[in-house]
C-alpha cells in the first residue's frame, strides 16, 4: 500500500520543527518521504493520492494512560464520593465481565480514540492479553502494562505476561508495571525490582495521585512513593507514573535522575477531585512528560483535545498566571512525550523510516480560524471535529467521521449496552 | 416550512422532563407538535421529514456571554500575563478594526456556535449594531448588551442602541447594560441605574470577574461590586453578571434577591487565571445560572461542551470533592438557565408554542456509548461532534457537518484571516 499526502501542511513534532506545506509519502507501515513542496519522481504508482487541501498533518497522538475496556462504566456512576464510586459501583461490576467482554469493550475506547487522532494507547486493566487481542483484531497500536496488586497476579505472572503479550503482534508490545503502591506489598514491589533489574526493563505505575496516597505511604514507610519506590530499586532502567499530582521536589528530582517519565490526566484528576499536577515545575526540571485520558469511568471522554486543553489552562490557573504552561510544550507531552514514555521510540515524529502514525486535521472549520497560531489553535480551540483522518501503522483506520476497522461499529455500540445490561441485571 | 422529526428521542428540558421516544414537528419558526411515540394525522404534507435514527433532540444551547467578533485574535496573544494580554495585544489591534470588520468576524463565531449546537449569544462588543447585522444576514439569534464604559458610549446613546437594534430583526433583541463597574465612572452608572427604572429593564454587566477588581472597588465605595451596584439602583429590574467568580454570601443573597443571573465562563477563567467561581453554593442558594464561552481571545474555542465539562469538574476539584455539582445541573445551565438569563423565554424549552432552536445529537458515537445515562453522557463525553444538526428560529443552518447560511464558509475564514494581516501590518 503505497499512499501520498499532497498539499499538506506538515508538522514532523521534531526538535523545533516548524510547519511546512509539503509531501508525505506512505509504504505499508512506514514513512518513505517528507519534504517541502511538491516531491521529486511523482511517476511513483500510488495506491491512494490525498490531496490535503492544506490540511495539517502531525503525529498521531499518544495516549499514554488508559483502561479501555472501562467503557462499559461510561456514566455509570458518576458525580459521587470517589470510594463511593470505586468499592460500590466499580469494583461489583468489573467482577462480572468475561474476557470476551473485555475485548469488546476495549474496541469501544479504540474506536473513541482513533476519533480524537489517538494511535496507540497505553493500557492496563483487568486482562491486559483480552486489549491484545482487541488490539490486534482492529488493527490498533497499544502498550499494555502490568497491573498486578495484592488481588490479583504475581511476579512471575508478569514475567510470563511480558513474553506473551510482545508476542500477539508488531500492533502490541508490553511493559513491566503493577498497579500502585498502595495496593501492593512491599516484597511483591521488591521482588519487581529484582525482575525489572533482571531484565533491565522500565516499570510503570499509578503514582502519587491522591494525598490519602501519599501520607499513607509515609505512614507504612515513611517515605514518600517515589523514594519508596526507588529505594527499592524498582527505577534502576527507568519507568514512568500515572498521574503524579501529589510530588515534592525530591520525588521530581528522583523522577529526573532515574528517566522516570510522568503521564498526567488532567481531566481525570480534575473530576474525581484528586488535585492538579505541577507539571510546570517538572517541565522546567527536564521531566519527560506525557498525557493521558484514564479510562471512560473517571473522566469520561477518550479525548486528547480535552487532555491538552486542560494541560495548559490547569496551570495558569492554579499557578495565577496566564503565561503558564505555553502550547506548544502541551503538543510535546501529547505526541513525543508520550512516545517517549510509552518505548514507542519508531512512532515520535514525521520521518523517513518512522512509523505511518498519522493524522490530518481539517484546518476548513471556523475553529481553526484564522491562522495567527496553527499550534495554539490546536491545543486550545482543537476538538474531535478537526480530525479528518487518523492512520496507524500505514493504514487509514478512520477518515471522514467513518470507520474503516473491518467491524460494523453499531456491532459493538450494541454488544457494549448488552454488557452493561447483563452486568446490572446479573 | 413544515419538517417532521421522528424516531426521535426527546429531552424537552421541561420541569423534571425524562428523555423519550416520540416526533417534533415544525412549522415556520414554531414548535407545533412534541410527543411520545408515532404522531396523530401524520398525513400532514411536508417539507422534510428527518429520520433521526433514535439521535437526541434537545433544545439549543445558549451562550449567555460572548465577544464574537473577537474570533480574529484567537491564538493572537496566548499564553501571556492578563495585563501584557488585553493592554499591548488586544487593546491596539481592536483600535484598526472597521464595522465591516466586525460583521464578518462576528459570522465567523457564529459559525463555530453552530458546530456546538449553541443557537444564540448574548453578545457585548465594540459595535453592537455590526454583530445585529450579522446575525440578521445569517439567521443567527443573538441577543445584544450594551458595553458603555468611560472610553467610550453614554447613558443616552444606550437609550438609542436599545431601540435601534430591538427593530434590526426578530431574531436580535437587546439588554440594558454596561462593561463593568472598574471601567465606568458612578456618576455614569447611577444615570444608567435610573434609564433602567423608567425603562423596567434589567442590567447586565461584567461581575467580580478578578480579585483585582474586586478589592478596588472596595477601595473606591468600601463594598463589593455587587452591594455598590445594588445600592445604586441597578437591579431593580433584575439583570446579570458576566463571571462571578469572586464573590461572598453576601453579593449571592443579592444576586437571588434582585433576580440577577450569573453566566458563568469557566474556560476562560481558567485560562486566564481568573479563578473557579463557586457554582455550589450559587445552585444551593437558587441564584439562575447560565453558561458562556466568553471570547474567542480568552477561551480560546466557542464550545459549550467544554464549559459544561468545566461547569462540573473544575466545581469538584475545587471542593475536593467528586460528588459536587452534577451533570443535570450543568445541563440546565447551558440551557434554560441561558434562556432565563438572555429573557429568551420563547426559546428555552421544546414544547408546542416555543421557537424551533433545536438541536440533534448523534448518539451513534463512540463518546455517547454505551448509554447508562445520556445527560450524563451529554455533559461528560459530550463533544462538537456530536451536533448532527443546529436549527435556529425553524431553519437547519448547520447539518452533517455543513452550514446552510447562505454565504461560503471558506470565504468568511478568508476574510478573517485577511483581517488579521492587516491589522498586524498596518
């Protein structure tokens, strides 16, 4: 499949790259050609020729927090205390799906994300192989980590989980993780480290989300859970945290040090009341830092226009100063900043040889004008109407508000209300 | 114009009013039939009848504060100081604008309200009559503010605009009103607080927007804004205040007392780091609140998705508490709380009688999937791609994705963006 991008506005999202009117050629899952103006030897046999009418053309976003089978929980329980909401409504009814629902409902969130430009996701959730199988039944691009805890999993468990899941597909890969600190033992925690050393592997993890978090860690060891965390040795080949609201500056700095990158999910953080991350000052340190929705239970859009938005304008309002948090560094977290922290290192930017993770947004909509800033317009007036196109791995998976996954989406619109009804009634 | 909507599910937003399955008819600018299932007589001849294919109707979002014509100098000058902002960025520029400017650029706001379902604006800007004539060449219902202050407008030439631009169009009406009490002289307000006493009108304005504002007025009167502007008179017909973000219990028991609305704009006082206005207490106090995008220079999209996410969680994370302010209650915001607000009474609700400002959401989305609870839905994973369809006074002005308003779209964003150049230029 051999597919040209002409007429295109281009942002390659590498190190101050600035927009450019070019070409941008496709061949199976990679980028052959990126140039300004038109392209030499056009004779090629195409496939497809698109002619952008001078569209934008930028890396997929990456959304580098998630648990997308929890689409079933959608406006479920919403607008209520947060244990409230995860011990008596999450919880019961997460113990009633089956891994075939678990598949389904992921497709779900894969078809919200390909409609917000998202084209890979880093995923954790109940049975990170049944998101596999999604993943590649779809033709979608995830990162999946382990989630065990004291409920569920052991370490060598995650260990076998690790060689299978990098297995499924070239779509899938798969990172060493459990799901916090407060939910896990200390030996478990150091035995991960001995196996994150082991294989010289990252590690990921929920981190310092809620206050109750961290003054609980302090009381089990007093020490915070970062510096727990890496007094285990659980960082030595790096890692990222989810969220990260709650962190003093030594936590940031042990961050920095250990190549721990931060994913922050503004809209999840805002909704269930957790707090805002100071992601100026971890910005300012040199923290890779990235962005992510959560999943739809706690947020509840899959959307990284909203992601970005509130990114920025989270910051100047709690630091009282508009000129907080510019947009161009917000465009990093949600492109290179999240490939970075999700190992997706052939999928960053717009280059020969990269991956064909691609979008086009529609500059023809009165959002998007007039043109004084095409970054800033992006990161603040953006929404899911501008995505014209998203690709991943080459192939156009949605385009024109249709998609094109090989599945009848009402399909799974209707096995995803099937599921809800079933666990409600059941 | 006769058109038949079936198939439908309604939200008419009346008292307590459930969704259902049922048809609305159309006739003209009117309302003419709402109801549960199949319609009597249905061998009525019409002009269309829509399948809406089990897609909401609902009545039109009201953005109950805006700046429209602003559009111009969206991503112009984020991302800087308040001061630095509005002095040396905004100030200058808007000096070149001519009322030809201003048309144009207020239709290129209403285009984007189009695409959030939003069918009419309570606008205030340099030339109220430029914004009057473009919502009369599109079709637009805008309701116009007056925005006297001591740079420019009087009491008298106030008294004038009232009536000149009440006769424009059917679809513009017009409000008593001022830019803000840190920006007009007393004696100025006083002789505006007695043209609203003979006239019976309410007054609106720009209300305890910042701190700043606040604490010199108690400087200049030793009371708020809102007790100085109760004591003289203002609000004897009622009125509102545009933000409200720094206000006691005190200015809220005046606010519910004297009929005074509160449109709130959180978008952008967050992006200018204004503050989180206190919604809760307002709701629980019974004040009427309404929603509003403010300009595009400060927000920077026109998108009542995004307020009405940010009506909600910024309530929830403020209070530290996930169960604050629910979905319902931004909903009523956003609709009949703006209608209240703008005393468009006429356009508040779907019921038989009451202008046709309708608008479609597709609920065949991944965002609006499953549906455990649509309002829910609406406001929590509600985005502009979900408006299928805006009609305003009886007419479809945006369908699919295109505008129906009898000008070229591109040609509205070509002229803004000539604008801008030459505004920057000269």
């Amino acid at each position: 499949m051999k597919i040209r991008f002409y007429n295109a506005r281009i942002l390659t999202m590498e190190e101050n790259a600035e927009i450019f009117e070019g070409e941008l050629h496709t061949e199976e899952s990679r980028i052959t050609y990126v140039g300004k103006g038109a392209a030499p030897n056009g004779e090629k046999e195409w496939d497809r020729e698109i002619d952008c009418a001078g569209n934008l053309l930028l890396p997929g976003f990456k959304n580098a927090h998630t648990h997308s089978a929890m689409t079933f929980l959608r406006s479920y329980a919403d607008d209520l205390p947060l244990q409230e909401w995860l011990y008596n409504r999450v919880f019961p009814m997460e113990a009633k799906l089956t891994k075939e629902d678990q598949v389904d409902l992921a497709k779900l969130g894969m078809l919200e994300y390909l409609t917000s430009g998202i084209t890979s996701n880093f995923d954790m959730y109940l049975d990170n192989m049944c998101h596999a199988i999604a993943s590649k039944e779809l033709g979608y691009r995830t990162v999946l980590c382990g989630s065990m805890n004291d409920f569920g999993g052991t370490v060598p468990e995650t260990e076998e989980e690790y060689y299978k899941i990098n297995e499924v597909s070239p779509l899938v890969s798969y990172k060493l993780g459990f799901h916090a600190e407060y939910t896990t033992k200390g030996e478990t925690i150091e035995e991960l480290a001995r196996l994150a050393q082991k294989m010289k592997e990252p590690v990921y993890l929920h981190l310092a989300e809620t206050k109750k978090e961290v003054d609980e860690c302090y009381g089990r060891y007093g020490m915070s859970p970062v510096k727990y965390l890496d007094s285990v040795g659980i960082f030595e080949y790096g890692g990222g945290g989810f969220h990260g609201v709650w962190m003093n500056e030594e936590d940031m700095d042990i961050c920095l040090n250990k190549n721990v990158s931060i994913v922050s999910n503004p809209s999840s953080n805002v909704k269930l009341a957790s707090g805002v991350a100071d992601l100026c000052t971890m910005l300012d340190k040199g923290i890779n830092l990235a962005l992510g929705t959560d999943g739809p239970a706690s947020n509840n859009a899959l959307d990284m226009f909203r992601e970005m938005y509130l990114a920025a304008t989270l910051q100047k309002v709690t630091k009282m100063d508009a000129a907080a948090m510019d947009a161009a560094a917000v465009l990093r977290m949600a492109t290179t900043g999240g490939a970075k922290a999700m190992g997706l290192t052939d999928c960053d930017v717009l280059a020969v040889g990269k991956k064909a993770d691609i979008i086009m947004i529609n500059m023809h909509r009165p959002n998007m004008q007039p043109e004084n800033n095409i970054v800033k317009n992006l990161v603040y007036s953006g929404s899911k109407e501008n995505i014209k196109l998203t690709m991943i791995d080459g192939k156009i998976l949605y385009e024109n508000g249709e998609f094109f996954v090989g599945e009848d989406v009402e399909d799974i619109y209707k096995k995803a209300n099937a599921i809800i009804k079933r666990c409600k009634e059941s």
